[in-house]
C-alpha cells in the first residue's frame, strides 16, 4: 500500500475499533458540513462532502474522506481516489472482517456514498 492508502486503511481501523479520536473527527467535520449545508442547501460542496455514522456505520463519500484525512490538501483529491482505488485496501479491511460498500449511489464515484460495514455471509 502506498501512503495514502496506508493513512486511509489506518483511520478506518481507528473507527472499527471506536476510537475516540477518530470518531470525534468525523463528528466534527459532519456537524461543520452540516452547518455548510443548512446554510446553503443548494451548494454542490455539501452534496459531494458528506461523512457521518448512521446506526454506528460509517457513511462517506469519498471527498469528505479526502478532507477528513487531508486538512491541508496534500496532493490533490484526483491523486488520492486513483491511489485508493488501486490500492489493496478491501482486501486488507476484509482480513479484519469488514468491506468498504456502496451505501447510495449518485451514479457518479464523487457524490456516490460509501459505508463502512462488517462482510456478511450467506446463511445457509
């Protein structure tokens, strides 16, 4: 994994284990998109820029993930979503039981929600 998805793949093992930190970040940054989006509803920034728990699951798309994880944008966010979606990080995620999903999708990869959910199997 290269740095980017290495610094992805570790927050997320931040919010499996319900870190206080990490999850106090996505708090934070959901109440501020909040408040963006209360403020001017009709703003595209607040439509590609959501991150938040619903029902203890962790629902992104992927720029607020980028804004999470990089305040200071380092390097661009085109940069970060090619590394991560060639990198190996369901693969990895899955060695601890879990998967990065679709949750909604916009039909577009930047307005798409992602969540972050336990790999289930089929009942026999």
């Amino acid at each position: 994994m290269c740095i980017k998805s290495d610094v992805t793949f570790r927050f997320l093992c931040q919010i499996l284990r319900k870190d206080e930190t990490a999850t106090q970040r996505v708090l934070e940054l959901s109440s501020t998109l909040s408040q963006l989006s209360n403020s001017s509803p009709s703003s595209p920034t607040t439509i590609t820029h959501q991150i938040k728990f619903i029902d203890d699951v962790l629902v992104f798309t992927l720029q607020a993930l980028y804004k999470l994880l990089y305040p200071e944008d380092q390097g661009s966010y085109e940069q970060f979503r090619s590394i991560l979606y060639a990198s190996n990080l369901n693969e990895e995620l899955g060695k601890l039981g879990y998967t990065v999903s679709i949750y909604e999708s916009s039909g577009k990869v930047d307005t798409t929600c992602y969540q972050l959910v336990p790999i289930t199997t089929p009942s026999e």
